[in-house]
C-alpha cells in the first residue's frame, strides 16, 4: 500500500523515514552517526562527504543495514560512557553494531556481504580523511574475515547512496563538482545540490 509505514525494529524509532513516490517505496534516511537495519521492502539512503557508508546484507533472508560513519577508530569510546560508544559517529562501533544488529535480526554470519561507498576528498587541504576511512573500513573487514563485494570510494565527489536490503542493490549518484566555501557552507552545499540534482544525475549500479 502507498506510503504504508511498517514498524522499525526496536533502537531505529529515531531514523527518519518518508514515503518516495518516485520510487514507490518508504525510505529511511540516515545521517552521520547513525544506521539502520530492516527485513522490510524499504531503502536506505544517505548522503557522502569524506564520510563512509557500509552496506551489509544477508541475501539469503533479505535483511540488510547501512552505516554513516565520520572518522575511523576512537579508543576512548570504549573506556567511555554508553553514549558515546552508540553514537556510531567512529568506524569502529559503527561497524560493529551494524553487523551485530543484521545478525540478532536473522542474518547468517557467513552469508554476509558487504558494499562500501564514499571517502572522498571533497576539501583538498583535508586529504587525509577521506583516505583514512577508506584504509579504516578495508583493514576492519580483513581482519573480521569479511570481503567486500563491490565499492565506489575515493575520488573527488560527494555521493549519494540508495541501498536496496532485500536485495543488496545499491545506486550511487555523483556531483563531479562543487564549490570549494568554508566546512559548514560545503556541507550544506553539497546536501543540496544532491537531493536537487537527483533527477539529472547519472546513476551507478553496485
């Protein structure tokens, strides 16, 4: 049913969602420091800087989840309060819980796949962070036995990311150029100009 709006598994109350009716479907839009994790016929999308984006799925019983994270590691945020080890904002625990949430909701560990999408170096005078997110995701994977089944990062374009859990297809949508204005105006900027060229944008399949 059109704009129909199935309940969220319990910790997801929070996350966004509307109804696309372009794409017929309800979508669940996640920001830095967040994620989500649904069986249901929904999409994913967020929106990518230097930041990343994991997309992990079971294929098998549909049932998939996408992060957003900011920077890679934060040792601290073990040591230190339960908010600040959920805030996802850090590679570490965004990955983490998002695997742990696709499992405890049905997912098979072994039947996991993985697609990872941003890292790019949208302000030259900060080359390192994009890069270190990419390094971040890629060691993490290997190391938890994880292979990546396919990627767009790097590069210097924000992204948008539609990310199907069903099915694990995923869109990406590029902007090959943006104005180079403080952090805060470049973010606001490239939001913008995402969500208003998503009609005239190229899109890749993953």
């Amino acid at each position: 049913m059109e704009g129909e709006f199935k309940p969220v598994y319990p910790g997801f109350e929070n996350i966004k969602r509307y109804w696309d009716c372009n794409r017929k479907s309800v979508v669940a839009k996640i920001l830095p420091g967040e994620f989500y994790v649904t069986k249901q016929s929904e999409i994913i999308s967020t929106v990518l800087g230097s930041c990343i984006s994991a997309c992990v799925y079971d294929e098998k019983m549909g049932i998939g989840g996408m992060n957003h994270f900011m920077l890679p590691i934060n040792q601290a945020a073990a040591l230190g309060t339960e908010e600040d080890q959920l805030c996802c904002r850090y590679g570490n625990w965004a990955m983490e819980f998002l695997i742990n949430e696709v499992i405890k909701n049905g997912g098979s560990r072994q039947n996991l796949k993985v697609k990872l999408f941003g890292g790019g170096q949208i302000i030259k005078a900060m080359t390192d962070v994009g890069e270190g997110n990419i390094k971040f995701a890629s060691t993490y994977l290997k190391q938890e036995g994880f292979s990546v089944d396919s990627h767009d990062v790097g590069g210097p374009w924000p992204r948008k990311v539609m990310f199907y859990p069903e099915t694990g297809k995923a869109q990406v949508k590029k902007l090959r150029s943006i104005h180079n204005d403080t952090i805060q105006q470049r973010e606001n900027k490239y939001l913008h100009e995402i969500e208003v060229q998503d009609a005239h944008t190229d899109i890749e399949l993953f």
